[in-house]
C-alpha cells in the first residue's frame, strides 16, 4: 500500500478517474503488465503522470528500506565490513525509474513539472528526487544544470586541478569513514533492541536505548506508556488471555527512528563512494597523463 500521507495528498488534489489511475499504475509494481492511460488534452494527463512516478518512486523506497531492514535483522555476514558491503549492495534497489517521451518538449515538459511541484513523501512533506536529463535537444535551459553531458563535464572539469582533486578524495574518505562510525553505531543498537527480549512483550511496552549509557554498558530501557514508568528489567511475557496485545518491534517509535537514520547513512555512504570512485578514476587519469608527459619530455632530451 502506498503511504498514508501521500494517499492524503492525491486524494486532495486528484478526481477519481486520476486516483485510478495512479492506483493502477502503483499496484503490483515489478510484477510485470502495464496501465495504459488515455485522454484529450487538458484532463490532467501530465499532473496525473507525475503522480504516478512519484508513487512508484515511495514504492521503489520502501524496497530500499526494507532490503536495508532485512540485512541488518537477519545478516549473515561474519565481520561488519561483510555486513556493510551488503549494505551498499542493498542501493541496487534504490529507485531508478526511466520516463521517456517521442519529443524533448515533451520529456522536459515532465521533468519542469517534477522540478516545479516535487514530489511528496510519505508524511505529506515535499522532497525534490534525484533527476538526470539523458539525451541531446533540450528544449528549456532551466533542464541545463541536470542534463547528462553537464554533470559529465563539470567532474571532468574538476580532474584540471591534481591538487584540488587530492583534498576532494582525501575529504571523501574521511567522510566515508565518519559515515561507517555512525552506521557501525546505529547497526550495534538496533541489533541491541532485537535481542534484548527473549519472549513477547505487552504492547504497553517500548524498548528503547539507553542513550546516556550505552556506549559503556550497552543498556537498553523499556519505558510502559500505560503506566508511564521506566525500568532496565525485561518486563513480563504477555499473558496468554488474550486481554494483552503482543508490541510489534517494527512499529516502536525509537526502532523506526533508528531505522531511518540507519537508511539516511548508508544512503549517503553509497553516494559517498560512488563520487569517491568517479575523482578516483579521475585522479589515475590525471597521473596518466602527467606520466605520459614526463616520459615524452625524457625522450626529447635523451635525442
């Protein structure tokens, strides 16, 4: 199901033949099939579409995070650098959705309105995505700056000065590393959370990392929201009754919380290495170069 907020937000904005058919266009997504969606013009077809891609894209994330979930609660990996390469593994299920058009109008047309309304999360919040413009003939210079060819050149441009290169890469890695820490951080708390109860729990319950100690003691806190009490001690196993609902570790505050930072970091950690590769690359090329020019000018004295 798609989030509850941005199902608010289409439901404002959208008549019902629109809700259709983003709905459509939304459900089972990868299974295969397709939504074919006709109209004259003026019946909201390009509003209708961008809706479609940004639900497909909160459907794409909430695989992201799910794959991120599955590999911290269930890995198998024997060491944290195993763990953190399935981490990074887990970006290939990050949203990448192809939109294509017979005419440059008509794909920039697509690309200013996503631009110029951006899309909106699952708590109704607004957040521009990701965009690169592919291919030549664009017809609206606002399009320049996401074009391909423009962000192509503009890292290539930056490989000019070796210098400037080396303090980008050197910054690089130590972002990297800062990055880990706190993956490193997030990863030993939720595992604490997951392990720290060895039977279910009433809903009244909350788990929660003792913040002020953890680091030394490793405590975790279970806080009653019925009674509004605190305690270190694993509460009772839920009576079997069935007057007591068993908590959903999945839907605790302070594991979701948890959770996204997690997503927040290794995402950034992807990102992080994917531009680090891109001026390394670029370095070795420059020091090509510079080679190539030394053993040119080597060959010129020795004649």
């Amino acid at each position: 199901a798609l989030p509850v907020g941005f199902r608010i937000f289409i439901k404002s904005k959208m008549n019902p033949s629109q809700l259709h058919a983003i709905t459509a266009s939304a459900s089972e997504y990868g299974d295969g099939g397709f939504t074919l969606i006709k109209g004259p013009p003026g019946t909201g077809k390009s509003s209708t579409l961008v809706s479609i891609l940004n639900a497909l894209h909160l459907r794409q994330y909430q695989e992201y995070y799910s794959a991120i979930e599955k590999i911290v609660t269930g890995s198998d990996a024997s060491t944290y650098l195993e763990e953190l390469a399935a981490l990074n593994r887990a970006a290939e299920v990050k949203p990448r959705i192809l939109v294509c058009a017979p005419s440059n109008a008509g794909i920039d047309n697509v690309v200013m309105k996503i631009m110029a309304d951006r899309f909106v999360d699952g708590h109704g919040a607004k957040y521009s995505p990701s965009i690169v413009r592919v291919g030549a003939g664009i017809t609206n210079p606002k399009i320049k700056s996401i074009a391909l060819k423009e962000q192509v050149d503009s890292i290539i441009a930056q490989g000019a000065d070796v210098g400037k290169l080396e303090n980008i890469i050197a910054t690089g890695r130590q972002t990297l590393k800062r990055y880990q820490t706190e993956i490193h951080k997030l990863r030993v708390r939720i595992q604490a959370i997951i392990e720290c109860c060895p039977y279910e729990i009433s809903s009244d319950w909350e788990i929660r990392i003792d913040e002020a100690n953890f680091e030394s003691s490793g405590r975790i806190v279970f806080v009653n929201h019925k009674s509004k009490t605190t305690t270190y001690d694993i509460p009772p196993k839920v009576r079997p009754n069935g007057l007591e609902t068993p908590c959903i570790l999945q839907k605790m505050p302070h594991y979701v919380s948890l959770l996204k930072s997690l997503t927040k970091y290794v995402e950034r950690h992807n990102n992080e290495s994917s531009n680090l590769e891109k001026y390394i690359i670029l370095q070795n090329a420059a020091n090509a170069k510079m080679d190539a020019k030394g053993s040119s000018s080597y060959s010129d004295e020795s004649v």
